[in-house]
C-alpha cells in the first residue's frame, strides 16, 4: 500500500513538472510573437517578394491515390505570391488516376532528362514536363513510400531550398514568403516551419480558402484546439531555443544541401518528418556548425484532418510511433551535453513527455482511481490532482486560443474563439483520454517497419466551394 502511495504522488510531481515545462514553452512563444511581429514593421512581405535577395524554391508535391485533391492543390500553388519556384511532383506509384489527371490537366510530356541519385530511390520510371506550366516537373515512380518519394523530388529539385507540401493541403497565397524569410534575414538558418491548420469545412474555390469553418463535427474541433496549442507555445516555444524537433511535413522549408548531406528523409521510419530534423540538429552539432531551425508563427498551411475516429487513432498510433522511431533512433543525444539545448532540453521532453507521457498518464488514471476507491488517497489529493491534470491544461489550451485572437485572426467572428474555449474544456471530459488511450496502445505495440503512407480518407477540395 505504501508503494501504491509513493507512485500517486510521482504522478502528481510529474504533471507538476509537464505543466512547468508547458508554462515556461508558453512565455517563450510570447516573446517569439512579440519579436515576429516587431519584425514586420521593418520589412513588409510585398517588399520580400520584389526583392533578388528572396531565394529561389522548390515545391515537392508527394501524392498517393491524392486524384480526388491533387489538381485543386497543384492549382492552387501556381498561383503563390512567390517570385521564382517550381513545382515537383512525385507520384509515388499510385493506383488511382492520379497521374492521368494530371497529364490531361496539365498537359504533361514525357522527356528524357538524367535523374541525379544523390539520394537513394526506387525506380523512377518517367519524368514529364508541362506544356502548360514552365515550372512543373512530374515524375512517376515505384512506390516506396512518402520518404521515398520525397528523396526522389529532392533529386530532381532546381533551387537551394525546399519545401514538402501536402497533396491534401492548402497554403495561403503568401505563406511561402513568410516561411523563407527567416532564410533572407539570417544565413545560419537551416530548417524553417509554419503553422498548420484543420481545412476540414472551409469554403474553398479554385484552390484557394474563401471562408475559414471550424469544422462541423465536434472532432474536428478538438483537432482544431489541439493543433493551436501545439504550434503556438509549443513549436514557438522550442524554436526560441534552437530546439525544435519536429517541423511538419504539411509545411516547412529546408536548406536542400543540408539535407542531402544529412541523407535525406529516412526510410525505414513512420515519422519522416521528425526524424530529417533531428538527423539535421544531430549532424549540425556533431560538425560544429553553427545554424538555427527556426518556428514562423504567421505562414499557414491549411490541411484535411479525420472526421472519423478510426481514421484518427490510426493516425495517433501512427504519430506516436513515429516519435518512438526517432527517439530510439538517436537515443544517443538524450541528456547529452554534447548536443546542447537539443540534448539536455529537446530530446528529454519528447522523450520523458511525449513518448512515455501516455504510459504514465494511462497508469496514473487507473492508480488514483483505484485509490481514491479503497480510500488510500482523500478527496483532497484527488483534487489536486485533478487542477493540475485537467485545469492547468485547459488553461494553456485557452492562453493558445488567445495568441490566435489577438495576433492573427484566422476565424471571421469572436463567437468562434469562444466556441473553441468551450472545445479546450470539453476535450478533457473523453477526447484527451482516447487519444491518450491509442497512445498508449501504440507504445506497446511498437515494431520497428518500414515507412507506408498513411491511410485517410479525403473530400475533394472542389465539393466544399459548392457549399
């Protein structure tokens, strides 16, 4: 009994310190909004966009059975306030008509151009250029997986940078001159991330967001909370630091170099994205270079989430055990000093927090529980356990909500700020135990395997402008 005592208070000074963590993450992302947008006034994005000091980009649009959305996407990116890319598309073996629509709506010719492996691939079977479009290249391979395909666009990729979008997502038209900015102002930046948002609902015509939603279904919604708390204090918070783990594979830009010499995107993982960051910090500081990955609060990515639970704990298991691959993968870097803030600070919170967090979650519901029943605990250990595993969190949620409002106002009305203050509360009551519960699966459940593409059903782009 004494034992079963001792573990509900570890429990408790471990939500103590997660909620300390979170609190100190939430301050920096303050200060790094208040720095982005004292920034702003000095050099307004239209200025960037004139400007031959602006690199030039390369897009690299993955696709897989993506016939429903692809050409709504494609559309879309052609008409970025940019001032020189190309789009790259890889289509990675799909079984769908993916490819034929884009030959016939992009008029698509098949070419004879060398195909440069600086990056392991499978086979590229054709490589097509648009009649069209001057700066859209198409390749068709074997199917390999997301790594893959991504590998072979960096392959073929023209320009010094690159950025990975989405074939089920949407970026505002100047999202791309945000999110290279940093690149402009400081040559040590490597990696640079941008904000990712639910679509789901959204008024949308050719390619582009007329009316943003929150999404008709309550699970959309907490997705939509969860995803604001995660970029705006967490993503913001690390990136202050120079420890930003995770850049999102919906939107980010990286120095191509970089990530060549770091081997590009690893195979043999389910967290691609996760895993070519840490690769970089670990390569960058096993060099002794000096370089920043940085977190832009502002640029937006707008992607499709589930609306169905199976799809979404698939997902979540999904993620988690991408995290899993990538911590066991360099667990060398834990609480090495060798690697700075990423060793000491960055890799012990995904590690302790986010990949052992729902084990310890899952075990402490059922302890204080259990407890609480057999009158171990009193009702006051309860409640306090109950204010920091629940009230804190909600608090958090609703200071993310708050960053949104008054920085950046991407909802049209207050009325919807307040629906998602309303949805920060309700996820603790269910929501937050299930995604813990698949977590927790996931964990137990963990196999090292190769990297597939993720199953999730999509809507055409194009029904929801007809709304």
């Amino acid at each position: 009994m004494q034992s079963i005592i001792h573990f509900n208070y570890f429990i408790l000074i471990y939500i103590i310190f997660v909620n300390l963590v979170y609190t100190l993450l939430f301050l920096f992302s303050i200060r790094g909004i208040y720095i982005h947008r004292k920034k702003n006034r000095y050099w307004s994005y239209e200025d960037m966009i004139a400007s031959s000091y602006t690199p030039p980009l390369s897009i690299l649009v993955p696709c897989f059975n993506e016939a429903e959305t692809i050409v709504d996407n494609i559309k879309a990116l052609l008409s970025l306030e940019y001032g020189e890319f190309q789009l790259v598309i890889i289509n990675d073996g799909s079984k769908d008509e993916t490819l034929k629509v884009l030959m016939e709506e992009f008029d698509l010719h098949r070419v004879d151009m060398p195909y440069k492996k600086e990056i392991s691939t499978k086979k590229v079977n054709r490589i097509y250029l648009s009649a069209s479009s001057e700066n859209i290249i198409v390749l068709d391979k074997e199917n390999g997986g997301k790594a893959d395909a991504l590998n072979a666009g960096i392959n073929v990729a023209e320009y010094p940078l690159i950025t990975a979008i989405d074939a089920d997502s949407i970026i505002e038209r100047n999202s791309l001159v945000k999110v290279v900015r940093p690149f402009v102002e400081n040559r040590d930046v490597v990696v640079s991330g941008g904000i990712v948002r639910p679509v789901n609902d959204a008024k949308i015509s050719k390619g582009f967001i007329e009316k943003i939603s929150l999404g008709k279904k309550s699970v959309v919604r907490f997705q939509v909370v969860e995803y604001l708390r995660a970029f705006l204090f967490g993503r913001i918070g690390w990136g202050m630091i120079n420890s930003l783990m995770i850049v999102s594979g919906a939107f980010g830009v990286f120095n191509k170099k970089v990530v060549i010499e770091a081997g590009g995107y690893t195979e043999e993982t389910i967290g691609e994205d996760m895993e070519l960051v840490v690769k970089i910090h670990r390569l960058m500081k096993e060099k002794k270079k000096k370089y920043e990955i940085v977190f832009v609060p502002d640029p937006v990515c707008w992607t499709q989430v589930p609306e169905e639970l199976k799809t979404l704990k698939n997902q979540r298991k999904r993620w988690h055990k991408g995290l899993m691959d990538t911590m066991l993968n360099h667990r060398g870097m834990l609480l090495n000093p060798k690697y700075g803030t990423v060793g000491l600070l960055g890799m012990p919170y995904f590690f302790f927090v986010e990949m052992l967090g729902p084990v310890i979650e899952i075990i402490g519901y059922i302890a204080i529980l259990l407890s609480f029943w057999y009158g171990i605990i009193s009702l006051e250990f309860a409640l306090v356990f109950f204010a920091f595993a629940v009230v804190y969190g909600v608090f958090l949620s609703i200071g993310a909500i708050l960053l949104d409002e008054y920085n950046f106002k991407k909802y049209n009305n207050i009325s919807e700020y307040f629906t998602l203050v309303i949805y920060s509360v309700l996820e603790n009551f269910g929501y937050r135990q299930l995604t813990t519960w698949w977590r927790f699966v996931a964990f137990w459940q963990y196999k090292r395997r190769g990297n597939k593409w993720g199953d999730m059903k999509r809507k055409a782009f194009s029904e929801k402008s007809q709304e």
